[in-house]
C-alpha cells in the first residue's frame, strides 16, 4: 500500500485500501482499514500490544517504543518498534477466560 504515513483520515485510509484490494468485500473495507488507521495514527510509544503468532502458536506481550515507519526493503515496510516483555502458548487462553479479562 505504499507509505502509509501519507494517509491522514481515516476516509484516506478506507480509499487507499480499496484501490489496492479493488476486490475487497465491502465490509471488510473500513475493519482493515481502521487497522491500519489506529496502527499508524492512533498507536503511541509506551502502549501495550498483544500480537499472535501463528507459525509458533504463541501469543506476545510487549510495549510500542518507536514511531510508525515506513522502509520499501524490508519485508513488512510498516513498522513500529516494539519490546517483547511475555510469551505465552496460546493454549494458555481459553474463549471464557479471555471475556472475562483474567490478568496476565
């Protein structure tokens, strides 16, 4: 999608989604692309993220410690850093425990 940081709304964001994925199902439109919006708008340095790996069925815990970026040679050129405080098998998280915002 290019340099994201370009896209200052939100209508910005659903535009150039929809250019890029000219077959995305319409309401699949402003989920990804509000993504997108909040990771690079909204996010800040000191949040906390919970992100999913699906090749080692873990779930991470860290917190956002850079700015959004953007670098055309890496595989995945928008970025953010972040550092990675706890790792937990995703079998440790069940559907009800995870409603019922059980701490980690």
């Amino acid at each position: 999608m290019g340099d994201l940081s370009q896209l200052k709304t939100r209508e910005g964001f659903k535009k150039k989604y929809e250019q890029v994925y000219p077959n995305a199902k319409p309401g699949a439109i402003p989920v990804s692309a509000g993504q997108l919006f909040r990771f690079v708008r909204e996010m800040k340095v000191g949040d906390i993220v919970i992100f999913p790996l699906k090749r080692s069925a873990e779930i991470r815990l860290g917190r956002v410690t850079g700015e959004f970026q953007y670098d055309p040679s890496l595989s995945y050129p928008q970025f953010r850093s972040v550092e990675w405080l706890k790792k937990f098998p995703r079998t440790h998280f069940s559907r009800v425990r995870c409603m019922r915002s059980a701490p980690l």
